[in-house]
C-alpha cells in the first residue's frame, strides 16, 4: 500500500506500538489528553497488519515488539513507501541503536524512560514538519547533469528514468539543486529539511544524504554530485 500525504485540518491520528502496557497507557493518556487521536498495540505483526488499512500521521514504535521487532516494521514501512513520520522509543541509548533507528527510517529516536513534556515536544515537533503542514511549494524545475526535478509533481529523474526518493530525499536534492555549489552545514540541513524546531539526532543528516547519494550517483563511495567539505558539511556539484 502506498500511503499518500494526509489532510491535516483534523485531529492528528497516533498509532502507539509498545509491549509494555504502563509505557503504553501513559502515552495514550498524554496525548488523549491533547485532543490526539490515538490506538494502540503491543505486538508488531498486529500493526503490520492494521496498517495496511489505516493511515496515521505519527507512529510512536517501541524498538522491543513481539511478532515483529520496531526496527523491522519500521524498515517494511519505508520499503512500503508509507510516509507516516515515526518516533522510535527504545531503553537502549548508545549511538549505535540511535544510528540503527535513524537508518531504517524513523525520523526521531527518543530514550526511555522519558517525561511527558519532552514527549509531547517530540510529538509536536514532528507532526509541524508533516509534508503538508509548510508553505505552498514552489513550482519548479531543474536540470543538473544526468538529473532533472519537477518540483510541482514532486518527482525526480536520471538519464530519464525517474528515482524513487523519500520525501526527505526528495527536498534535499531539491534545496541542493536550487543552490549549487553553496555549502551547508548539518544544522543548516536540518534547520531547511527537518525545521528549526527538530530536536532528534544531527546524524539523520549523513544518513539521508548517503541514501540520496545511492540513488543519483553512478559510484556512491566516490561521488561526482554530492561531495562531502570536510570540517563544514555537504555541496552539490
């Protein structure tokens, strides 16, 4: 199923993934009380299969699930195409889990135990960088080497054939390709793709680019399009 973007004029609808029932019940409660829209489960198979047929802006996954583990739901998701943000939550907290979560495509990573404010900020923060809560795109399109990006279909193509790209993928090739040769810092990155308010992990930044890097360049280890400035960050051609 391939989830496309929501219509955000209703209450944000969460989808709470977590085996432990006080962990669970204490997030259920926290975000009903915000007027939130919230389910919940336990088991990683069940919300394989609810998700399937529902769609949900934001998804709080344990990274510890019986049927199926919030790594791989996760993974299954993205390689599904659905675009539900998620916030992995896990005990675990070297950068190692961090950097496992950034990878198979959450897009925020929090440690437990955690306080309720600083969940709700998480929450918060995520669900104003959804694909439709910004301003109007504008519509566009440019052509550097092989690649060309229709900005007003949302879509990007090389040597003719169109590239399927995440919708982060999608507007950093976007932002690199509107400023060439400019260099950007990870903060700067962030503060453009993921928005000033984003309080996840800086290394999402490195992660998206080599996903970007393996779908528009020839040799992804020796790249002719985006090249990393040592010591300052990232530069497109």
């Amino acid at each position: 199923m391939t989830t496309d973007f929501f219509d955000i004029s209703h209450a944000a609808r969460l989808l709470i993934v977590d085996h432990d029932a006080e962990t669970r019940d204490l997030i259920c409660g926290v975000l009903s009380e915000e007027d939130f829209d919230v389910k919940a489960l336990d088991n990683g198979l069940l919300a394989w299969e609810l998700l399937q047929d529902e769609e949900f802006e934001l998804i709080v996954l344990d990274r510890k699930l019986p049927g199926v583990s919030g790594f791989d739901l996760c993974r299954k998701l993205r390689m599904q195409n659905n675009q539900s943000l998620v916030l992995m939550i896990s005990r675990l907290d070297t950068e190692a889990d961090r950097v496992m979560g950034l990878e198979v495509g959450a897009d925020d990573y929090l440690v437990k135990p955690f306080g309720s404010r600083e969940f709700l900020a998480r929450c918060r923060a995520l669900l104003r960088r959804h694909p439709l809560s910004g301003a109007a795109p504008v519509f566009e399109k440019f052509e550097c080497c092989d690649l060309k990006l229709f900005s007003d279909e949302c879509r990007a193509s090389r040597d003719g054939f169109d590239i399927k790209l995440s919708p982060k993928e999608f507007k950093l090739l976007e932002l690199f390709m509107q400023h060439p040769k400019r260099v950007w810092s990870r903060d700067e990155l962030l503060d453009q793709i993921w928005g000033v308010d984003y309080i996840g992990d800086k290394k999402t930044v490195d992660v998206h680019i080599r996903w970007l890097r393996e779908k528009i360049e020839v040799n992804p280890s020796t790249p002719t399009k985006i090249f990393t400035v040592r010591g300052f960050g990232y530069r497109f051609c």
